[in-house]
C-alpha cells in the first residue's frame, strides 16, 4: 500500500513537472531568423553530405545556444536558412557558439563551400532575410 501511494504521489509530480515544463516552452518567446548564402556549384554534393550526418557535438551545442527548429534549403545555387531562437541574448548565444572548438572544425569543412550573396553588406557571409509573412 505504502509503496502503490509513494507511486501515485511520484506519477503526480512527475505529470505536473512536464505540464509546468510544457507550458514554459509555450510561454518562451521565439525569435526567427532566414538568412540566404550562395553555395559553390562544385561544393554543393559534399555540403549536403555533411548535412546528411551532421557531428552529434554541432547538433548539441546548437540547442544549448538556443536554436531550435533549423533548417537549411537550397535553390537555384542558393542557401536558404531558417531557425528559431528561444533564448534571450542572441549576441552572446552566437559569440559562444563562434568559440566552440568542434563548432570552429565544422565551419573549415562548410566555409569553403559558400560565399556571400552580392547583395550582402561588407564582412557578411549569411545575408538576413526579410521575414515578410508569418502564420503561427
């Protein structure tokens, strides 16, 4: 009996930790972001197959920077990218991520793939995207 009640009890806690976890992710306010970067024509199968398995490391320390839903398009000899970011200083989540030592590895594998768009402002390798429609 003792131990059916310390179950119940644990069940309980359990479902209200999730429910409470849950509706702080709801209440998270969420930032997208759309960048756009040519790729090389010549680069572009061996992008992709870097993509195809990412590292297990950059995956983590994109989420441990605040990034969720990321996704990286092409077309037309372009890169489209998008993501959302839930935390609460971009700047500081980004310089963290540029510090990484896997994260610096894996920029000298996809770097040499890319160069910015003509468009693009001095210094800048992803160019911004205007988000122009939202449906939430």
């Amino acid at each position: 009996m003792i131990m059916r009640t310390l179950l119940a009890i644990f069940i309980v806690t359990f479902l209200f930790s999730c429910s409470a976890q849950k509706e702080e992710i709801q209440n998270t306010p969420v930032k997208r972001y759309g960048w756009v970067i040519k790729v090389k024509p010549e680069k572009l199968e061996y992008y992709k197959k870097l993509h195809a398995n990412p590292w297990p490391e950059i995956n983590a320390k994109l989420k441990e920077c605040n990034i969720q839903n990321y996704s990286i398009y092409f077309r037309d000899g372009l890169l489209f990218s998008y993501l959302e970011y839930t935390g609460t200083d971009f700047k500081a989540d980004m310089a963290k991520m540029a510090t990484d030592p896997m994260t610096q590895k894996w920029w000298k594998e996809t770097d040499p793939c890319q160069e910015p768009v003509d468009s693009a402002k001095e210094g800048v390798w992803w160019a911004d995207m205007e988000e122009v429609y939202h449906l939430n």
